[in-house]
C-alpha cells in the first residue's frame, strides 16, 4: 500500500504503464487511480482459459490475421489519458508489436463476470463501448450457464441493453465465431 500512497492525485496512462507497484498484484487503471483486481475463481478461469483456446484455435483454424489475448490492457476513448481497463479476453486483427503494453484496436472484448466484480464489470463494458474499434462485448457469467453479447448496431451505434443468449449458441460475429454454451461450460458443473 505504500506504493499506493506515493502516487499522483490523478495517475495518467503514460505514468501507469511505467509504475511499478513493487507487489505481484495486477492493475488497471480507472479514471487515473490504480485498482487491483483479485485473482478469480477457477471457474473463472477456466472459462477465460477454454473460451481463449477455442477462439485462439478458430482464428488459427481461419487463417485469420486475428489474435486472441488474455488479460490485455485497452484503452477506452472516453477520459483516454487517465484509464486502462483489462478486460479478460481481447481480439485484434492489428498486429502485434514488441513493446506494446495495450491492445491496438480490439475488435472484439470479453469479461467474465463474478459475483464480486459485477459493478466492476459493467462499468468496463460502458467503457469498453468508447473504443471506436470495439464490433462486440461479450459477457460470460461464471456462477451459471449464461451469457450476454452487446453488438455495435449498423448505425455505429450501441444497444441499450445486452442481448441474452437465449437459444444456447454463444455468436461473435466480430470473428465469424460460435460455441455451445453447453460445450464451453462442460466440465464447470454449473446448471442454467
């Protein structure tokens, strides 16, 4: 905490990526103040872990010059010099350069949500939204068999409300993707 307390009043992008908290927690930036993120659930990560895999090996499969990351640093339009938000899963058809410490132009964004982070959450989607190259916000709940996907309309524009899915096919159209809930939740041992 000590580390904490030495901070500027208002922390800027460019101070974040070169601070050095001197713990082995992970970090984001909201609105220029540090926040630590607690490790999730296995659960949690076992959804981050499979759900990375299968879009990894889809884009792969595709021949796609698309990457899937895990905990990737974005940064959202909206207040850009004072937040970066770290979502559980991004996708990016920028390529990857050495150094880089945030995603260049995610396409598509996911979260994996907990009953701890669920206000969390929700604000990163909203920020999440601000990013111009954002196509999708997919939301993967981990304490049951349910997701949400918000998808950018024709117009450019965002929905108001993220759309359930509701006949049990998880779609990212952002990266011509689709799962069964049921297969990505196999071996979790949740229920509906």
């Amino acid at each position: 905490m000590a580390a904490l307390a030495k901070l500027p009043v208002r922390m800027t992008v460019r101070e974040f990526l070169a601070w050095e908290p001197g713990d082995d927690a992970r970090y984001e930036l909201v609105d220029g103040i540090p926040h630590a993120m607690a490790p999730g659930s296995n659960i949690h990560a076992y959804l981050q872990n499979e759900l990375g895999r299968l879009i990894g090996n889809h884009l792969r499969d595709r021949r796609t010059n698309c990457d899937v990351l895990a905990n990737p640093g974005v940064v959202p339009h909206l207040m850009s010099a004072h937040n970066v938000r770290v979502p559980d899963l991004g996708v990016t058809c920028t390529p990857l350069a050495s150094g880089q410490a945030t995603l260049a132009q995610p396409v598509l964004l996911i979260e994996i949500l907990s009953p701890s982070n669920q206000e969390h959450t929700w604000a990163n989607v909203r920020a999440y939204a601000s990013i111009q190259s954002v196509q999708e916000i997919a939301v993967i709940d981990s304490t049951r068999i349910a997701a949400e996907v918000l998808r950018r309309t024709a117009d450019g524009g965002w929905p108001e409300e993220p759309a359930p899915v509701a006949d049990g096919v998880l779609r990212l159209a952002s990266i011509g993707f689709e799962v069964t809930l049921a297969d990505l939740y196999a071996r979790t041992g949740l229920t509906p």
